[in-house]
C-alpha cells in the first residue's frame, strides 16, 4: 500500500492511549486560544428568536423516530425553527465554574467546531453563508448569494441538496483541541462533530422537519465556499435540513 492508503491505521496506532506510554501533556506555557470565533464585520447581522427550552416532542419520541431523509419539499424554514436547531447543537446551557457550557457534548469542554449555515430557503434570512455567533444567539452574514448548487457539486453531486431549507456546515478550530492533546485532538474534531450532528437530527425530529448529514465532500471546495483555510480550521460535517416534501 502507499502512504495514502496507511495514514488512517498509522494514525490510530500513533494516537492511541497505552498503558506505560506517556500521554501527551499541554505545555505549561501553552496558551488556549478563543472558544469564540469572531469576525471584524459581517455583511450583516440577524438576531435570532429566543429558542424554547421545555414542552415539545418527548426524547423518545424523537429517538424513535429519526431517520435520515433527503426529499424537502418547497415550504420555507422559519426563523424560529433555525433558532431552535442553532440552540439545540451548539447553544450555551449552563455556567460551571467560569465555564461556558453547551448543549452538545465536547472534549475537554474546548468546543472546537464553529457552525456555518447556508441558507437555501429561511424565510426572513437572506440567501448566503452566515456565521452562528454563540453568545449572541444572531447570524453574521458571511457572503450572499445563492450556493445552493455550488455546495451540492462540492458534496460530490449530491444535488438532493438544493431544495434543503438550510445546509449547516461545521468548521473546526483545531488548535482549541491541540493546544491541549496534540494530534490525539484530531479524533476529538469528528467526535465533537458527531455529537452535534446527532443533536440536530433528533431536534429536527422533535420539530417536524427532516435531516441528512453528510460525510462525503471535497474538502477544499466546502472550505472555500465557507472561507476557511482547510488547516488551521478543517471542514469536519455537513447536514442538510428543511421540510419534508
């Protein structure tokens, strides 16, 4: 096999956790970065509506019932709706010790991946890619514009995409991670992004409205749409939502 094709079993080899090998420890003088990410404008900014934190479908309910759906239908997504699901992958619910805790699980409390929402079809939200700033519970527009087919394409042609309300797109900061477990923190990225993925889907379930997520893009075109650099900040998830047809 060529080096390529090694990397996914070198990897784990090299980053696993063995007894009476060392684990990586942070650097006394490393210096976490932000767990916030923020930008010097936007295009423009939207407060979100407060989302709803009691009442609704039971977890079980929601559990039993979520699958992965691919046909939406023409009805736009709400502003509310968007609102709930933000809340419900990456929103703050708690203050622990001068922690900023969320709803969705992460390593080490370090919430590496930022959220990015292309929106297709949200009423009141204008088409673009649009940045979820966390402790303001608002969008910042990042790039208008229709992308629909441009996302789609960079998710090797799944066109089913179009016709999605909303796409999410998470980024990952990776140095929020490996500040503190070096290159163990790559498999803490996609961790961390599985738990919001399954957040969103089973939110999604509790609001009536239908999910996919996706693994499969290439990764230097969605970085670019979204305006990352594909290494500093790595494209790591991709959920597509809206309502059924």
């Amino acid at each position: 096999m060529n080096n390529i094709e090694n990397i996914g079993p070198h990897f784990q080899e090299a980053t696993k956790y063995v007894r009476g090998r060392a684990v990586p420890q942070a650097a006394m003088w490393a210096t976490p970065p932000s767990t916030y990410k923020t930008y010097d404008s936007y295009l423009e900014t939207t407060q979100l509506p407060e989302p709803v934190v009691e009442g609704g479908q039971s977890l079980w309910e929601a559990v039993s019932g979520r699958r992965s759906r691919r046909k939406f239908g023409a009805a736009p997504m709400s502003m509310e709706e968007l609102s709930q699901l933000l809340w419900a992958t990456q929103g703050v619910n708690a203050e622990v010790e001068g922690f900023e805790l969320r709803t969705a699980a992460s390593a080490g409390a370090l919430y590496p991946n930022e959220t990015y929402v292309v929106s297709q079809n949200v009423e009141g939200l204008a088409a673009g890619v649009h940045h979820y700033m966390i402790r303001e519970h608002s969008l910042g527009m990042l790039t208008e514009g229709d992308f629909a087919d441009e996302l789609a394409q960079a998710c090797l042609e799944q066109t089913w995409m179009t016709t999605a309300g909303a796409v999410f797109v998470w980024g990952a900061v990776v140095a929020r991670s490996a500040w503190k477990y070096q290159n163990r923190a790559y498999r803490y990225l996609y961790l961390d992004a599985g738990h919001i993925g399954g957040q969103l889907q089973l939110a999604c379930q509790a609001l009536g409205l239908v999910s996919c997520n996706i693994g499969a893009y290439l990764d230097n075109e969605v970085a670019s749409l979204i305006g990352l650099d594909g290494r500093a900040e790595v494209v790591v998830y991709i959920t597509a939502v809206g309502h059924g047809d």
